[in-house]
C-alpha cells in the first residue's frame, strides 16, 4: 500500500504506511521526503521484511532494478515476465512475448 501511495505521487500515506512498519521494528520514521526515496526505502523494509522468503527477486522485477541491484546478472531479458501465451495469442499479432521468452 505504501509503494502505491508514493508511485502515485501521495506521499502522506505512503510515508504514514511505512512508518507503521518501522515504529512496529523500533525505528524512526522515514526521513524520505520524495516519492523516489520513499520507493527506495520502501523496497528495504520489505526486503528486510520479507527476509529469506524468496521475494526478493520478485520485487526487483516489479521495479525493475535487476541491473542496479545485480550488474553481473547477464541475462537482461529477465528484466521483465514473460506475457501469458493466450493473451498473446487471443490478440492476433498485437501484443507479442517478450524477448528471451
């Protein structure tokens, strides 16, 4: 709900939403002030809160920041999910797979 809020320029929620999160840890609030901090810090929180539960890598898709967050990682295609094959196929031609799948 927070990563909504500060993606879509709200940012009072978004920062009110991570703070439920953080003071629940025993931290302070956020000291984000722009929607693209709040983002960053957002995706920490969950990172740390999501520990070892293998979502990690989902959220770097979702945000696209494989690249940033791992630069070795050679295969750029999986940057993206690959589009289910019926909608591909129900659209006759206009929407195809993304490349590498």
């Amino acid at each position: 709900m927070a990563e909504a809020a500060a993606q879509t320029g709200d940012l009072l929620t978004a920062a009110a939403q991570l703070s439920v999160i953080r003071n629940r840890a025993g931290l302070a609030p956020s000291p984000a002030t722009t929607a693209d901090a709040l983002v960053a810090d957002i995706v920490l929180q969950r990172r740390l809160e999501l520990a070892c539960e293998g979502q990690h890598w989902v959220g770097l898709r979702r945000t696209n920041t494989i690249r940033t967050a791992l630069p070795t990682c050679p295969q750029t295609f999986r940057n993206l999910f690959p589009i289910p094959a019926r909608e591909v196929n129900i659209t006759g031609g206009v929407i195809t797979q993304n490349a590498g799948f």
